[in-house]
C-alpha cells in the first residue's frame, strides 16, 4: 500500500511540471485542441490569410433598424415624428443616455460648455434660437449622422434611446426658456441639472498631462 501510495505521488509530481501553456496531462483534450480557429490566426485558406471572417453580404445584426435618409437630406429629416411620449420614464432614459454620451460636448445644461472646453472647440449650443426651431426628427437626423465634427451615434446609441434623448434635449431647452405657465415652477423647483454630472466633471479626476 505505502509503494502504491508513492507511485501515485511521483506520477501526481512529475505530471505537475509541465508548463500552463502546454499541460502534460490533458483532462478533456477535445476542449483544449479545437478545430475553431482564432481570430488573429493565420489562415491558408483564407483569400487574405486572416482567419477572422467577415459577415456574409446583406447580413445583419439582430434587431437592426436601417437608417436611410442620406446626410444632407434635411427635408426628409424634418419630416421624422419622435414615436415616444415624453413619460416621466422616458426623460429618464434620456436623462441617463445625454448624460452618457452627449454631456462631455454640450454640457450638463446644454449650454455647449462640456468638459472639453477649452481643451477643443465648444460645440453648439443646444438652448440656441436654431436649435428650438429645429422639429425633432432633424436633431434625430443629427445624432444619427453626426455632423461637422460630431460623430454619428448610430452604433453606441439605439433608435428609441436617441429619440428619448431628444426628449430630454427639449426639458432641458425649457427649462432655459420657460413658458409663462412654468415661471412659478421654475422659480420655486430649485431645478439643478448639473447635478447629474458624472464624476469626471471634476478637475481632480482628469488625467495629468
């Protein structure tokens, strides 16, 4: 029983001195030598030796929503109808997504001063005379194509995400601009949209240069 004992114990020791990378004991080899292949792999049978493959042609993601309406086409984009009722649920959503993507440039109110001025040029303002003219389906346009050196956000932001953030867009442009109904309001809410400010608002948080 002690020599069975010990056999095992040297088996045990002698299998442990393989590396990570190349084990001397394969426990399920068929998990560990796959026939899938990397991404960054080279291929020989790939026309460009690259063993990560392209989607096939006219494939596309689950749930996509084609956007169509081409750059400059303001026409159409002004014709757009914002599907979403601005719900207190919807503001909210918008709230979170502005403040994700859009604050850094326009600001925490909207007033074009975000965190990268002075660092780059301030954008837009989006509390401007301009800006409250434009009907919903533009700004929509707008995001969704980027425009001058905004990026669009087609990918980072989806369709119903960006309508509420238009929504939200709107609240912030009324509360720089109140109707005679909201004055009272206005003046006593105490409302404070800086108070969503993420963190890097800070200037203790950005990196030194």
């Amino acid at each position: 029983m002690y020599k069975m004992a010990s056999l095992l114990l040297v088996a045990f020791l002698a299998m442990s001195c393989g590396k990570k990378s190349m084990p001397v004991l394969e426990y399920m080899p068929d998990l560990y030598r796959q026939a899938s292949m990397k991404a960054q792999e080279w291929d020989p049978h790939s026309a460009n030796g690259v063993g990560m493959k392209v989607p096939p042609a006219g494939t596309v993601p689950v749930n996509f929503e084609p956007y169509s309406i081409a750059l400059l086409d303001t026409l159409a984009a002004n014709a757009l109808v914002n599907p979403l009722t601005p719900t207190e649920e919807v503001i909210q959503a918008g709230r979170k997504y502005y403040n994700t993507f859009c604050v850094v440039c326009h600001g925490g109110t909207g007033d074009g001063k975000g965190y990268i001025v002075p660092k780059f040029t301030m954008p837009p303002s989006l509390l401007s005379e301009k800006l409250l003219a434009w009907p919903d389906g533009r700004i929509y346009h707008t995001v969704s194509m980027g425009q001058g050196l905004m990026p669009n956000y087609r990918q980072q932001i989806p369709a119903d995400k960006r309508w509420a953030i238009i929504h939200y867009v709107r609240a912030l442009q009324r509360a720089e601009h109140p109707q005679p109904q909201d004055s009272l309001q206005m003046a006593t809410g105490r409302f404070n949209f800086m108070d969503d400010a993420p963190d890097t608002a800070k200037a203790v948080l950005w990196p030194k240069r």
